[in-house]
C-alpha cells in the first residue's frame, strides 16, 4: 500500500473541524451535528466532487487533484490565500522544483548590511529561511535583541520567541506573537518539507517547549507580511510598532521587516529615546542566561 499523506489529512480534518455550514451558505437540516464544522459531504458538495473522492484524499491517499480541484477545495473549506498556497504545497502542486534535502547556508550581501547603517534610526531584521536572522541594525537590536550574541545555529526568531525568557517579558502580546511564529513555520515546513535544517527546528522546538508543540498540532497556518507588535521595553516602557516586510526579487528566501510607530505618537517618542539611547549604550549580556547559550 502506498504511504499515506499523513501532513495533508491533518490538515484537511483540522480545517474542515473549523468550518461553518452557515457561512458557507449550506441549506439547514435537522441532522444534529455529533462534531463541530463541516462534513465530508458538505465539503465534497461545495467544492463539486464526489464524497468518496474527497474522502480518499482527506485519508491521504498518494492521489494528486487537478489545481482547479484543489482551489474548489480550498473556497470549500475557507481557506486564504496562505492555507490554499499550503494545501498545494501538501499534495505537490507548489514548486515544481525538487529542492536538495540540505540547502546553502544563507549569506547576506555587503550592500544589504549598508542599507541596514543606512536607516539608521529605523529597526530592521533581515529574515531568512525558517526565521533565521541574518541581520539586524542597530536600532533592531536595541528594540528585540542582539542576535550576533548567540551561536550562529541558534539565531531564530521562533527559537528566540518561545526559548528565551526576555521575549516573554518584552512582548505584551506574546501568545499572539508566538503563535504567528508558529503559523509562518508551519506554512514554510509545508513549502519544503524535505529541508533537515527546518525538520530539526521544528524537532527541538516541539521538545522544549510545551506551547510549541500544542500550537504546532493545531495545524494553522498563516503568513504576516505586515501587523503590529506591543512590547514592554525595559529601556522606554510601553510601546507599539508596526511593521511592514520587504521582499527581495533577487533573494525570495530573504525578508527585510522594517519597524515604525505612529507619528507624534508616545510610541514614536518612544522609539526616538530608545535611538539615543542605543548610540551611547554599553552591549551587555543578550538577556542573561539562555537556552541558546547551552
């Protein structure tokens, strides 16, 4: 018997436990409903295939539907446009491109480390692969944290979010800023699922922390290309920034996020101070003792 798809079932009855038949303008019946969202059949009737077929696929069956078919799906079970790039992704529809089971270590060029000086007063991290972070400026590391002092393996923005107990204190928000990190990796391990290097992430992750491993089983998926965080600093108190990603055409594996505050904001008083600040502070120790010290 052919190996089972087990990643698309879980994502496929997670998703479908989640729906809602009136929303999804299905006539009522007086069929009492023993588990919450939709049923197989509904599904398979919204999107215009057969129960049995859909079915076969909910069990992960090595079957591939057309892209008209898993679009129709995709509608039928609400998702957006990063759940239905993931369930592409899940039955081989995404990249058409085998990827290499170890991929090249990311490097970030000379010009990108001068534009990162260059904005100056404006927080930046460069993200790569699986939330690596390649670089930040200044101003990025007196907001979050100076990456530079951990080893080079343990610059990750989720490893830092759910391993370190100053991103804990620093964001107000931090279940819903971690669970974003949680999302995001879960949209990009379906992208590649091949890559060692995500797998491990993943693999330490869901063994350290509790909160990881019970947000990864949710199979939620969801790509942030701009929000707001709410951080308690301890350097200017309270504030809030927003924050947009850049893309680069040349490097689509690497994502400038740029931060700023509301103009005439406290928050924008707050990011000024903190830029003052940062040309005259002393480097201490990255949030004492970490995980990412071991």
């Amino acid at each position: 018997m052919a190996e089972r798809n087990t990643e698309l079932a879980d994502f496929l009855r997670r998703t479908r436990s989640q729906g809602d038949a009136s929303r999804a303008g299905l006539p009522a019946d007086s069929r009492v409903r023993r588990v919450p969202g939709l049923r197989r059949e509904e599904v398979a009737f919204l999107a215009g295939v057969s129960t049995d077929y859909y079915a076969r696929l909910e069990q992960g069956r090595r079957i591939v539907p057309s892209p008209s078919v898993v679009d129709a799906i995709g509608r039928a079970l609400g998702l957006d446009q990063a759940g239905r790039a993931h369930l592409a992704d899940l039955i081989g529809l995404g990249s058409t491109t085998a990827r290499p089971r170890t991929r090249p270590v990311q490097r970030v060029r000379p010009g990108l480390y001068q534009l990162l000086d260059a904005l100056g007063d404006v927080p930046v991290l460069v993200l790569g692969r699986r939330a690596d972070v390649l670089a930040q400026n200044r101003m990025g590391r007196a907001l979050f944290t100076d990456f530079e002092r951990f080893p080079a393996p343990r610059r990750n923005y989720a490893r830092w979010m759910f391993l370190d107990d100053g991103a804990r204190s620093l964001f107000v928000d931090w279940e819903e800023q971690a669970r974003a990190a949680v999302e995001n990796l879960r949209l990009e391990a379906g992208n590649d699922p091949a890559d060692r290097a995500t797998s491990a992430l993943i693999a330490d992750l869901r063994e350290a922390s509790g909160e990881f491993g019970d947000w990864w089983a949710e199979h939620r998926v969801y790509q942030r290309t701009y929000g707001s965080k709410r951080l308690r600093h301890p350097v200017v108190g309270d504030l809030t920034v927003e924050y947009e990603t850049l893309a680069l055409p040349g490097d689509p594996d690497t994502t400038l996020y740029v931060y700023s505050a509301e103009p005439g904001s406290p928050s924008q008083r707050a990011l000024s101070l903190l830029a003052s600040w940062s040309l005259t502070a002393t480097p201490g120790p990255a949030n004492g003792p970490t995980p990412f010290e071991a």
